[in-house]
C-alpha cells in the first residue's frame, strides 16, 4: 500500500497548500512523508517527534478534510515519528481496501475549508459585507442577488466568499457550486474558444451551476470576449435563479473597459465595501488566529502587532506566523523583541502613517527622476512607466479616491489614474514590473 498512500498524499499536497501560509506548510506539512495505508488509515511520518506533536495538535483536521477529498474510502490519518518507524514496520497484517482501488479523484471543488464565518472576524469595517454574505449562504438566488463585494487588498473579500461556499455545502449539499478566479474564468475562455473553435463545454460548466462566485473580477477589464461571456452567463443563471457572486479591489463603476451592461448588472443585487480594520478589530483577528494555531499570545505583543500593520489582514496572518515560529526555533515565548525581528521584512513603517508624499519620494529615487517631470505633463518613456508605477502603488498602499490621486499628478482625470493603475496591475506578472514596484515599495516602508 505504500504507492496508493503516496498517491493519496501527492493530491492532498496541493489542497493543504491552499490552506495554509507558506511557512506552515514548508515547515510542517512538506516534510512529511507518506508510509502506508492501515486499517483504513493514511499512516504518515514526521521528521520528528516535535514535528509529529505540532502536526497532530495544529493541522490534523485539515488534513483528515484533504484526505476524505482525495479518497473517500480512507477512515482516518495516523501520524507517526520518524523514530517510530522501525516499531510500525515490524506491527501485524497490512490492510488492504476491500477490491475497490484508490482512483484520483476529480478535480476537488475549489473552495477552502479553512474559510468559514466562524472564524471571520467582525467589525465595523466589514460587517454590512458580512451580513450579505451570510444571506446568501441562507438564502442563495433570493436574497442579494448577485453580491458584490469590493475592497483592498487582504480585507477577507476571498476568505467570505469561501464562507459562503462552506456554509452551502453543509446548508445545500445538493446545490452545484462553483468558485473560480476571474483569470481561471479567462484561461479556461481561451481553452475552449480559441483552441477548439466553439464554447459549449466551457458554457455547460459555467451555466449548469446553482451558485456561481467570481474572485478578482476586475481582471476582466479590457478583455472584450470576456466581458461578453460573464455577461451572458450572468443573464442565464440570474433568469434561473441561481446566485451569483463578484469580488473585487473596486467597485463596479471604477472597473475600466468593461461594457456598461455588464457594469449595471454587477450593481443590480447588493453592493457592500469592506474597509481596513480598526485597532481593536485587528487585535481580534490576531488573538483569532493564534487560537486558531492553538498558541497563547499575550494581549500586549497583539496589540503592538496590531499596531505595526494597520491595513493588510493577510500581512498580519503572515507576521504572526512568523513570529510563532521565530518563538518556536528559539523556545521562548512570543514578545515584543521576537515581533520586531519578525516585523523587519514586512511593508510597514513602524512610525507614522505613509502619504502620497512618502511614495512619490521612493519613486523619484529609484527611477532617478525628478518630482517635478514626474507629477508633471512630459510623455517621454523614462518619466511615463515611473509616473504609472507611482499612481500604482498609491492606489495599492493608500486609501484615496483616485480623482484625489488625480489632482496629486496635475490635475489628470480619474479615468487617466485608472488606466495607469491597471496596465501596471497586468503587468505584474513581467520580472521588470514586479521589481520595479517592490522596489518603490520597500523604500517608502524602509524610510
């Protein structure tokens, strides 16, 4: 049984992948390694006996959940030290499934279990978000159709609409539900449009469901084939019924090149904003997520985390990880000392707050360009890409109207600042791009 429970564990790799932050998986979960089926149970090995403890305390549940995904017949998950090996090897009988071979399993559904509204934290920052979200999850295709939720980066846009989408599989467990991203939305077009010359499996797939939930769908902006298909896939499950639900960094009068059908139908149901946390709110969502990992933070270092990230919920999780396990190679309980070594990597001053001023500034230094060309009319090359990444990165780091950020750079139209902020955004995924912002924004925080 030793092949089947690899392959068992090389599908649930990827599911516990999702689930968890980088250094959680790298450090705990990757290392394991998979020895046998048993009993029905998926017998797997730690490095360690601190591994094998830290696995059992902290992440076995996600992993039973990965395991009933990739194969429904396996009863439960054993975790072993690598220590304990010699003593497993030499026990009775190997179990074998009775004559049913371990199949892999088709495509899991893509919505994360650890994203729940249990442990979605509220406040007043998101809690008209909230309570949408959780209508529809009662009531989906009645109530707030579609909904569309709006905000910056790292709010917890993604983790409610994977709220609902656990809330339905337990409320609804016959109702098809599908959760893609708006460039899987986008690939999958081109699949089977463009590759194969017509779009009914790719029209079956995405208008056969009972709930439909788009993430990042301000990506589609500009992509006139696209458009055209939400459009009408939204027009087909709405007539039915059927809900449908949109993320986005901006609401829908601010996504560019989109055909205003479009615009008006994304407005149609609710609208709701979710806005940066407030201190107390971000202390609750840390003391949530150390409860979540079983580990006892003290109020004060919270607090001071709290403090030293204001606007990411997404950063935080990732400093508290960090300092959880800066804690743990150490042996010492989690401290203040500890955060600020942990706080060292992360895009944030530990003084004051960061201004329009602040960016232009890192900009004119890393493009060697000065202020004046740069807030100013010349169209040259060298002064447009810095000018877009600037109007980029305000957009990202500061909590502006973009006609706000309009006026910064001259008096330019709003719809000028947004064609600057998402030709950088699509251009992200080029090396060049990436650095360039990274680099205007490890100056800014480092100042």
């Amino acid at each position: 049984m030793i092949n089947e429970a690899r392959q068992v564990w090389e599908q649930m790799l990827p599911m516990l992948e999702t689930e968890l932050s980088i250094l959680s998986y790298d450090v705990w979960i990757k290392s394991i390694e998979p020895l046998d089926i048993r009993d029905g149970k998926l017998v797997l090995m730690a490095a360690s006996e601190w591994g094998k403890n830290t696995v059992n305390t902290r992440y076995l549940p996600l992993i039973k959940a990965a395991m009933n995904r990739a194969n429904s017949l396996l009863t439960d998950v054993e975790v072993i030290s690598k220590d304990e090996k010699d003593e497993f090897n030499e026990q009775a009988e190997t179990f074998q499934i009775k004559e049913e071979p371990i199949s892999i399993a088709p495509e899991p559904m893509s919505i994360s279990l650890k994203y729940n509204f249990e442990n979605f934290v509220v406040g007043k920052s998101n809690q008209l978000a909230v309570a949408a979200a959780r209508a529809v999850a009662e009531e989906p295709g009645l109530r707030y159709n579609p909904l569309f939720i709006y905000g910056g980066a790292g709010l917890g846009k993604t983790h409610l609409m994977h709220a609902i989408g656990n809330s339905l599989r337990d409320s609804h467990p016959r109702l098809k539900v599908l959760l893609v991203s708006s460039e899987k939305f986008v690939n999958e077009l081109v699949k089977f449009i463009g590759f194969k010359g017509n779009g009914s499996s790719f029209r079956d797939k995405y208008r056969s469901v009972d709930v439909l939930m788009v993430d990042d769908i301000q990506f589609i902006s500009g992509k006139m084939a696209t458009t055209e298909e939400i459009f009408h896939t939204f027009n087909e499950l709405y007539n039915a019924n059927k809900q449908l639900v949109f993320t986005s960094d901006r609401p829908p009068k601010e996504i560019a090149d989109i055909d205003d059908r479009l615009r008006s139908r994304f407005e149609w149901g609710f609208t709701a904003d979710i806005q940066p946390p407030d201190l107390e709110t971000r202390i609750a969502i840390l003391r949530k997520k150390a409860q979540i990992q079983k580990y006892n933070i003290s109020m004060e270092v919270l607090s001071y985390m709290a403090e030293c990230i204001s606007s990411n919920v997404r950063e935080m999780e990732g400093l508290l990880n960090k300092v959880i396990l800066l804690s743990q190679l150490n042996e010492a309980q989690p401290s203040i000392e500890l955060v600020r070594e942990a706080i060292k990597d992360y895009s944030q001053k530990d003084e004051g707050e960061i201004t329009a001023d602040d960016i232009i500034d890192a900009t004119c230094k890393c493009f060697n360009v000065k202020r004046e060309d740069l807030l100013g009319k010349r169209k040259t090359r060298d002064i447009v890409e810095p000018r877009q990444i600037c109007i980029y990165v305000m957009t990202e780091v500061l909590d502006l109207p973009l006609a706000t950020i309009g006026n910064i750079f001259g008096g330019r139209d709003h719809t000028t600042i947004m064609y600057a902020r998402d030709k950088v955004a699509q251009s992200m995924s080029q090396q060049k791009t990436a650095y360039d912002v990274n680099n205007v924004k490890n100056m800014v925080y480092k100042k």
